[in-house]
C-alpha cells in the first residue's frame, strides 16, 4: 500500500516552533496524510526531554496516521543533519560520530538543504543515508534546486552508492505546509513500516508538478522543467517583494 506523509518537522518542542505535535497530527490527518517525520532541533531537548516527546509522539500516533520522532543537529556554515526515526537521544556529537550515533539507534542520517549550506564537508559526510534535495522553505517550493541535486550527486559519487533522494517541508507553523509528500510504498501501516520503507528506498517525492523517486537520477529534461519552475517563480516572488516592499527580503 502507498501512504503519503511529510517529512522536516518542527513542533514546539524546537522552540521555534507553533505547533504543538498532536495540533501537527490534526492538521495533517485532515490533508489526507498518512505519518509526519519529526526533527526536532536538538540542541533545544535533553535526552530526559526526549524520552517525554517519544512518548507524546506514541500516544499520538493512531493505525491511520504514525507521528515519528527525529532530531535535527546544526553545525558550521549552516550544515544541518536530520536523524528521522530515533526513539532515543543520541547526545549532540561532531558530525561524523553523529552520523554514527544516528545509526546505532536504528535511525536514518539526512543531510537537510543542502543548498543552504555555505561549505559541504564532504569529508565528514561518510556513511549519509540521504540528501534532503527537494526543500520547499529554502527557495525550491515548486521544484528542486540544481545546486541540491548536484550536491546529492557528488555525496553519491564520493560514497560509490546511491544515497537517498529526500524532500522535507522544514514546518515551523501552519503556513508552512506545502503540497510537498514523501509516498512510502509499506508492506506493514506502522511507524516501524515507514522506517523500513525509507531505509529501503521504496518512496517517492512528490507535489502536483513534478515526482523524483528515492534513487532516481532526474534527466537533463527534467532538470530543465525544475530550473524553469524555480526561475518563474523567483521572478515572481522579487517581484512581488518590490511592490509590497521595495527593497529585498525573505518571503
């Protein structure tokens, strides 16, 4: 069966943000959503903290709709890594034992909007899971941003395997959600179903315009309909900005 969810998901707990996490569950069940992928931001919860949270995210959760836990851990030059599906803290760790850590819990490592990273410590990157390529906060609401995909496309090429293709919605408050789904393709509805399915890369970003599977490399075709959506719609969102407020800022 196919369940369609979201994924980059802040409640309050983050501290930044509005939403509690069964106000979450209500607002998505009611989009017809299936599981939302938690990533709190860590540095904001003690593991003490955590444990509460898991428990709040298991009472939630119902047979139709699966709230997962995750954490979301900054670093330098804007470099964010998600760990999706951890039911215990890992501790805030360096990069490269974080991935590590994210692992020996069960959970997966996401490198979050790569596109917003000032440097990509492709050094420290080993052993990722996956590339969130698809962000609709950070200027790719409609379609990926070129510099993303070619981000995921040199962390494969330096790992010698085909990391995952993810697509986050980065919700901090109700107007962030966005038609952006990851459908999962589950043998078995439970949270431990989704997990697995993310693992094994039975899924697929999706939104009315465009789909990018999980291992899909986009052709050169359909890089130009993402650059083409994106330069539409950055013309837009300028020019809108200058009527409204006539100089530059972040819409």
């Amino acid at each position: 069966m196919r369940l369609d969810g979201i994924s980059h998901v802040h409640s309050t707990h983050s501290g930044d943000g509005k939403l509690k996490i069964g106000e979450i569950a209500k607002l998505a069940g009611k989009k017809g959503l299936g599981f939302a992928l938690l990533t709190e931001h860590a540095e904001k919860i003690t593991p003490e903290v955590y444990r509460g949270l898991v428990e709040e995210c298991s009472n939630t959760t119902t047979p139709l709709f699966h709230i997962i836990p995750g954490l979301e851990f900054a670093y330098d030059d804007y470099v964010h890594l998600l760990g999706i599906g951890l039911f215990e803290h890992p501790g805030v760790n360096p990069l490269k034992k974080q991935i590590r850590e994210i692992h020996s819990l069960g959970g997966l490592a996401v490198l979050a909007h790569p596109n917003a990273c000032q440097k990509v410590p492709y050094s420290e990157l080993g052993g990722l899971d996956g590339v969130e390529a698809w962000n609709t906060r950070y200027l790719a609401r409609y379609a990926p941003q070129a510099g993303a995909l070619k981000i995921l496309s040199q962390i494969r090429e330096q790992e010698g395997r085909n990391i995952l293709c993810f697509g986050g919605i980065d919700l901090h408050e109700t107007r962030d959600f966005s038609h952006l789904t990851m459908s999962v393709e589950l043998e078995q509805n439970t949270s431990a179903g989704v997990i697995n399915a993310l693992k094994s890369g039975d899924f697929y970003i999706r939104n009315g315009l465009f789909r990018l599977g999980a291992l899909e490399t986009p052709s050169a075709l359909k890089k130009t309909a993402f650059a083409a959506v994106n330069g539409i719609y950055e013309l837009a969102r300028q020019t809108l900005i200058k009527v409204n407020y006539g100089s530059k800022t972040n819409l």
